[in-house]
C-alpha cells in the first residue's frame, strides 16, 4: 500500500520501462498476506510529484449518527430512462446491422480507453508518460466516456484509494453491493466524501493544461452529444441502420453496458475474488471484471501497487488497457511505463 524506490532507469529509449522495487520492509516472511499496513510517509515516494492516491491507515471513520439520504432525483430519473433504453436495445441486437455491431464494439473500447487509460493510469495515478498526440486523443476518449472531466474522475478516484473502504471513500464498498456499483451515483455524497476530499492535493493536475482546458470548457451537453448523438448517427446515416437500431443499440445499450463494466469495478472486485497480495484489504482479484473493463479487474493488485502502469502483474494477460498502452510506447507515444518487479509481488 505504500511506495518503494526504484531498482530501474529511464534509458533514452521511450518504449522502456522504470521497473520499481518495494522496500524490504514491505515483504512478508510468511505466505499469507504479501504486503504490510505501513503508514506511507515511512517509505521513499517513487513519484515525488503526488502522494494522494496512496492508502493512509491513520484515518478512521469518526463515531456519528448515519446522516439522512438525500436522494440526487435527476440521476435516478436519467440512469432509469438509460437502462429501459438498454433493455429494449437487448431485444433488437440481433436484428442489427453487421457494421452496426463493428461501430457499438470499436466506440466501447475507445470509450473505455477514455478511463481506463487515460483518467486512470495517466492522471488518477501518473504511471506513464503520453506525448501530445496521445494526449489529445485521450482527451477525446475520456470526453465521449461522458464519466465527468478528467480532473473530476481522477479527484475521486484518488480519494477512493486514500480513504477506501472510510465514509471518505464515495464508492464505499462496505455499503454493500448496490451502493458501490451505482447507488453513490443517487444520492449526495456523504460529507466526509468533501471534507477529506477537499485536502488531497491535486496540484499536479492542475498544472497539466490540457487536463484545466476540458475541465474549463467541458459541458455536459457537449459530452452528450458525443456519448449519444455521434454514435446514433453514424449508423443511421451511414449504412442506413434503423434509428431505433441506431438509438437504442448503438447508444443506448452501448453506454450502458460501458458504465456497468466500469462500475463493477467498485463493486463485484471490491466483494467478490481472491486475495494473493493482500487479504487484509477489500479489493480483490476478478478476472471477470478484467474481461468486461479492458483490465481493470485485478483489484487486490492495484490496490496493493497503485503506481503500476499495467494496474495487475500480468501486463497483456486480459488487459487491453496495457495492451494498447505498450503499443503506444512501441511507436514512440508513450514512454516512462512504470511496473513493480515480480520480487516485489512475491514473499520470500
């Protein structure tokens, strides 16, 4: 859970990686739990330049009454609507176009790669480096995820592994179930959510100007309108699919098959799967999370080495996410990929 030095160097090549070794004191002689509850600050940071997405063990929920549900309406009215819409495109799948079903796939990965490469890796935890084309196509990807702008989705990611499994944490797993795959997404953030998360520091993000400028100019209708109304009219206009094909299928069960892959995330890796590096902590290994969420399935692992490029210790194995990132450092877009060494992971 917390940093380690690094056992590598950045050669000149881009297509490199900084490989980085957890200090002893982090492995266990016994073979049970790989990775001691360390306070962080006891450990060198291998990324000087943020800190907060780092477990902190010192905090602890305070004793209060449970405050009383406040339930966000519009979001319930919006993800209700989506969802009918989703089920009614389930009735129409096979009855799609064969370019049809290419689009819904090719605008799913690029969607998912909008997170899971972009707003997770990049800037929730800075484990690699883009160069600008990279850049700005991400942007582009996180943008037509419409999963709020990166500086927004990165803040809560952060406070998710700062504060996990705490009232700080917004997806908080030990709420069950439901709470964590949507139900946070219902109501208003509990108020340790804006407290603690008022004192991470962002700092960094701040400084990236390409992640300020979508955050300055992103507007919801204009997410929208590249969530729902460029993937409704490609089809439509040009292999001349249906629009109830076009609206319910390619849009509207596309979104909402992407929304629930990332959302388990939070909650069937944070309930259900094993535990090889550390059982102490909720997040677990889920390998059919991974399958539906490009990678992002091995939780118990990127909970226990956030700094990981890759987020598991198997680089391609049913990771696309890492996949495409290590194609992009092999034609030079990408570079500084950082992975734990395989001693790290292991007890001795």
């Amino acid at each position: 859970w917390g940093t380690g030095t690094r056992d590598g160097v950045i050669s000149s090549s881009y297509t490199t990686t900084t490989t980085i070794t957890a200090p002893p004191s982090r492995v266990l002689q016994n073979g049970g739990d790989k990775l001691e509850t360390m306070p962080v600050y006891l450990e060198e940071d291998i990324r000087p330049d943020i800190k907060d997405d780092i477990y902190d063990p010192t905090y602890k929920d305070k004793e209060s009454p449970s405050p009383k549900v406040n339930y966000v309406w519009r979001n319930i009215i919006l993800m209700s609507l989506l969802h009918l819409g989703a089920l009614f495109g389930i009735t129409l799948v096979s009855t799609c176009k064969f370019y049809s079903w290419l689009w819904g796939l090719f605008y799913y990965f690029v969607r998912a790669l909008g997170i899971t490469a972009r707003a997770h890796p990049l800037w929730s935890h800075p484990s690699y480096k883009p160069w600008l084309p990279l850049r700005l196509f991400l942007i582009i990807a996180n943008t037509m995820a419409f999963q709020n702008d990166i500086y927004e989705w990165a803040h809560d990611h952060r406070a998710h592994h700062k504060f996990s499994e705490t009232h700080a944490d917004p997806h908080n797993s030990r709420h069950g179930f439901v709470f964590s795959h949507m139900g946070w997404l219902l109501v208003c953030k509990h108020l340790a959510v804006k407290e603690k998360g008022g004192t991470l520091d962002l700092s960094d993000l701040e400084a990236e100007k390409l992640v300020m400028f979508q955050r300055r100019y992103y507007k919801p209708q204009f997410a929208a309108d590249m969530c729902f109304i460029l993937p409704m009219l490609v089809p439509w206009c040009f292999w001349d699919e249906t629009f109830q094909h076009s609206l319910f299928v390619a849009t509207f069960l596309r979104y909402a098959v992407v929304l629930n892959a990332t959302w388990l995330v939070n909650s069937a890796a944070h309930l259900f799967g094993y535990h090889p590096y550390d059982k102490n902590i909720s997040p677990r290994e889920n390998v059919l999370v991974s399958l539906g969420a490009v990678g992002e399935g091995f939780h118990n692992y990127h909970h226990s080495f956030p700094y990981d490029y890759s987020a598991s210790e198997y680089r391609w194995h049913i990771s696309f996410t890492t996949f495409f990132i290590d194609c992009m450092a092999s034609l030079s877009l990408a570079y500084d990929r950082k992975k734990v060494s395989k001693a790290s992971t292991l007890s001795d």
